[in-house]
C-alpha cells in the first residue's frame, strides 16, 4: 500500500478537495496524508500532521514519515511563516530520493520568455520587466493603456490599469470586488506610485487588450490540463470567467461569474467556431510539450485564455497549481476523475519507481554473483 500526501500551507483551505480524493484513496490501495512544511522534523525527519481514516471518514493528528507520493498545494505569500515553508519545500525537492507528481513552474517573467520563443509566440501578449518608473511611463505614452501584473502571484492580486489620456494618467484597480478609479495629480506622483509597488515585488508590464465581451465585461477562458494514469495529458474541462462591467479581472477572488463553455460558444458566429476551437486545441497541445522540455516534470496546468473581439487568442497564465472551481461549475460529469486523477497518476509513478529499483537491484547483485 502506498501512502499520499498532500503538502499545504493552510490544509483547511483544500479540505473539500484533499477530502474527497482521500475517500476515493482506498480504492487505490492508498493511504492519504495532509500536513504543512514547516510540520516536519528538521532532524528526525517524522511529519505531525494529519492521516485520513476511511472508517471514520475524517483526518485526525498523527505522527509519520514522509509519503511515498507527494503533493505540493503550497501557495506563498510574505510572510516570514510562508518564506521559510518555501525554503523546506525547496529541500525536499532537491533531495532527489522522494516523489512528488508534479512540480511548480516559475514567475510569469521567465514563463514569458520561454514561450515567446517557443511554436506559441504568436498567442503571446508582448511583456517587459518593469525596472524603473521611467521605463514604465515611457511604455505607456506608446500604448496608452498597460497592465501592471506581479511576477509572482495568483488570483489577480496586485494587478492594476494604467491609462494615458492627454495629459493625465490614471490608474484602476480591483479591491473587494469594488472598481477604484483614481488620478494621479502629477507625473511625479505617478513615478512615486510605480517605483513604491516595484521595492515589494518584481512586476511586469504589458499592452491593455481589449478582452470583453458583448456587455463590456472581461473574461477568459479557463482550461484545466492533467495527467491520467498512464501519464497522458487530458484535458479534464473548459468554462468561462466573466468578470465586472468595465472591470478589469476575470478571477473568481476578485468576484467572477463562470459560465459552460458552450453556452458562450453558442454566441460565436458559427462560422468562426471551428477555427476557434482548433486554434485552442494547438494552445492546450502545445503548451504541456514546451513546459516540460524547459521544466521539470508537472501533474497538472490551468491555462487561461483570453479571447479579443477579433477573436483572436491570448495566452494570459498558466498554473501548475490551478483551482478547479470553474470545471466543476460547469463540468460537473469531471468531477470524479478530478477526485482520482491525482491518485492515478501517482500510483503509477510510485509503480514506475518500485519497478526501476528492483530492476537496479537486480543488475547489482548479478555484478557482484
């Protein structure tokens, strides 16, 4: 029996998730582990974390050894609590002798560069690294309008509108589900404002697409990607995100509404739907290919779609650790396999591993018969 653990900051944040694939555990032969980075024994090793009982149907406290198969929900913040988490989970990982079923990917800047100069160019948005208040004003007095994303980060936080318009600049944001528009008085307070955002967190730069619909709302389409147990990947569902009049994100933290994915085909000219279709098919082709020739090994990708009124494709994010909400608001015949793919995939690295082990064993000690 193998054991599975999932790795997270804040377990309760997932517990409906982490629960249902520990029900599903069972079936597999597996057992189901939850526990924080920062739980593990820096000298002995042993994890106090929690273990998930089927007979009871619940987690309950326990003492263990590290699991067989890992799974990283790590999501980071600033906090001194997070930065040492991450250290741990770059320990582990660098380890060698554990098995985790997929790892992350890197900032939004370094994902840029790797697909700008991959088959996928031409559904990249133009990107700069944002250095200095100059560089970035200058940026914007040729486009007009930019958005200001971090590098690091999910969910929308931190990302904000800036907009030329004569001789003032102002800027929107999304708070609470609240649109905040404001004007900067002066040039100089709006180099103050950028170079004030940019001493916490790397930040980049790039053109205001206009990505809305019909009643000038922004939304994206949401595509989760997965590996199956053979290793395969498979696209598990697709759906919308629309998010608020004149607003600027589609994230469902920042208050956005899912929609099936055909009900929003259905306003497309039916004339451009299969070219439609086959141009996001390269993308979700494509994309696990790229990734994995650059980075290492990944379980699963949530790749974000943006869709202008010329009906031309952008590529707006992509996450190795992606939410499923929007597949199960509006796939609801995934959800099972969103349940066992993690488990299936992991048995079979598990079993891929176990396999190369005896097979190194076995060649060892007819070396030294």
């Amino acid at each position: 029996m193998y054991s599975f653990g999932f790795i997270s900051l804040n377990p309760e944040l997932e517990n409906s998730y982490f629960t249902e694939v520990a029900k599903h555990a069972s079936d597999y032969h597996i057992e189901c582990y939850r526990f924080s980075p920062i739980q593990i024994n820096p000298v002995t090793h042993l994890v106090t974390g929690e273990k998930f009982h089927p007979d009871l149907q619940e987690w309950q406290p326990q003492k263990f050894q590290l699991p067989d198969i890992l799974y990283d929900r790590c999501f980071y913040s600033e906090h001194p609590l997070a930065k040492n988490a991450l250290a741990i989970m770059k320990w582990l990982k660098n380890r060698g002798d554990l098995l985790f079923i997929g790892h992350g990917l890197p900032n939004k800047w370094q994902l840029y560069q790797t697909l700008s100069n991959s088959n996928l160019s031409p559904y990249v948005v133009k990107t700069i690294s944002v250095t200095d208040a100059f560089q970035t004003l200058s940026f914007l007095e040729k486009e007009k309008k930019i958005i200001l994303k971090p590098a690091s980060g999910s969910g929308g936080m931190g990302i904000a509108c800036l907009e030329k318009e004569e001789e003032t600049i102002s800027v929107i944001v999304e708070k609470q589900q609240q649109i905040l528009r404001s004007t900067f008085p002066s040039i100089n307070v709006a180099q103050k404002w950028i170079d004030n955002i940019r001493t916490k967190k790397e930040y980049l730069a790039q053109p205001f697409l206009q990505l809305v619909d019909q009643a000038n709302r922004p939304f994206d389409i949401r595509i989760l990607l997965q590996k199956n147990g053979n290793g395969q990947w498979v696209e598990r569902g697709r759906g919308i995100r629309t998010g608020q009049a004149n607003g600027v994100l589609s994230n469902l933290s920042a208050g956005a509404e899912t929609v099936p994915f055909h009900k929003w085909l259905n306003s497309i000219d039916p004339k451009k739907i299969e070219f439609l279709e086959k141009e996001i098919n390269e993308i979700t082709t494509q994309l696990p290919i790229i990734l994995e020739d650059t980075y290492p090994p990944l379980f699963e990708i949530g790749v974000d779609i943006g869709v202008a009124q010329d009906l031309s494709l952008w590529i707006l994010d992509v996450n190795s650790k992606p939410g499923r909400k929007v597949v199960l608001e509006t796939s609801p015949s995934a959800q099972e396999s969103l349940y066992t793919a993690p488990l299936e995939y992991g048995r079979m690295l598990a079993g891929q591993q176990e396999q190369g082990r005896k097979s190194y064993e076995k060649t060892f000690s007819n070396r030294n018969q």
